[in-house]
C-alpha cells in the first residue's frame, strides 16, 4: 500500500487490466494514478488479480477475480472511515464494477477504457438496466477517443445507464493512452477528491 504523506484524506484501490494479456499493476498508466492520488492524501492500494506476477491461484475468467477485488477492498477499508474510492482500467474497470454493484464499502468508482466491445476473451455479462440504475454512487467514465475495446457511443450509453455517471472523451488517444499518463491520472485524482453530491 502507498500512504501518502501526513494523515490519508481517503483510501483507494487500483485493478488493473486483463491478466492473460500482459496486464499487471506495473503499467505507467496505473504508477501514475496511483502517485497522483498519493500526492493528493490518499492511501492507495494496487494489486495483481490472481495468478499475475507471483500471486497466487489461476486466472479465474473474471469471475473468481471479483473476490480479489473484495479483498483489497477490505484491506484498504481496515485503514479509515469512509467509502473506499476504486479504479480499474479495461478488465479492471469491468471487474470493479461488478462488485462495487454487491459492495457498499465502494464509495465511488473511476472506470477507464471500460471494455464494451468484443475482445478475444469474453468477459462476464453486466447486470441488466435495472441494476445498474440502482448504483447509486458517483461513476467516472473514462475513454480515449480512438480506443477500439470502448467506442464511445457505447460508453456513452453505459453512462445513462448509472445513475450518478460522468463521461470524459480523451481526443487524440486510444486505449493504452501513451504519453498521456498524467492527464488521465489528474483527472481520476480530482474526481476522487470531489465530495459526494
């Protein structure tokens, strides 16, 4: 975990993207969210799904994952009062959503390249309209505007979907948002320290 000088604000966790295709919390997208919202006061915890560098187990086809995300929701939630802030990119994001929906502990949620077309490796179903709408705690959607796993109308429709949504259209980038680390980080962290309305 990486604490934040003085006194941490909040807790946050950080999933990262698909474990069977190179994906680990070692990615200069995720080092940069995670010292932004450390610079910002926040605790941040940053894991691999199981079966990823070392860890434990075998990838468990998103499913068994949604117990690795619990977990370090747990973990970070030991450390202070208050919702726990999760971000996940592509299968992170699909995987934390899935269980902030069942986790009252998640506060508010930051998805990033939200894998909404077909990729090699089918990913488990969302939960119908109904359930989707009855979130109700903030959401960030985040996509690059070429990115080909999250094209935006989709995104967009999956916004109306939450009831407490938000969607940024990165232009000039896709899914993997090179060089464009900081923007991406800067945006998470400042929704993270927003307060609830």
């Amino acid at each position: 975990m990486r604490l934040p000088e003085g006194t941490p604000r909040g807790r946050a966790v950080i999933c990262h993207p698909h474990p069977q295709f190179g994906g680990s919390k070692d990615h200069p997208l995720l080092w940069a969210i995670r010292n932004e919202l450390a610079a910002r006061g926040f605790s941040v915890l940053s894991y691999n799904f199981r079966g990823v560098m070392g860890s434990g187990g075998r990838f468990g086809g998103g499913v068994d994952e949604l117990k690795d995300v619990r977990a370090a929701v747990g973990r970070a939630d030991d450390q202070g009062t208050g919702g726990v802030f999760v971000c996940g990119w592509s299968f992170g994001a699909h995987t934390a959503l899935r269980e902030a929906l069942d986790d009252e502990r998640v506060g508010k949620l930051a998805l990033i390249g939200f894998p909404l077309r077909d990729t090699d490796d089918a990913l488990p179903d969302l939960p119908d309209r109904i359930w989707l709408r009855a979130f109700d705690r903030p959401v960030l959607l985040v996509a690059g505007e070429a990115d080909p796993f999250c094209p935006i109308p989709e995104l967009k429709s999956l916004g109306r979907k939450l009831a407490r949504a938000r969607v940024e259209v990165l232009p000039g980038t896709d899914h993997f948002f090179w060089k464009r680390e900081r923007e991406v980080a800067r945006l998470v962290a400042s929704f993270a320290e927003e307060s609830p309305s």
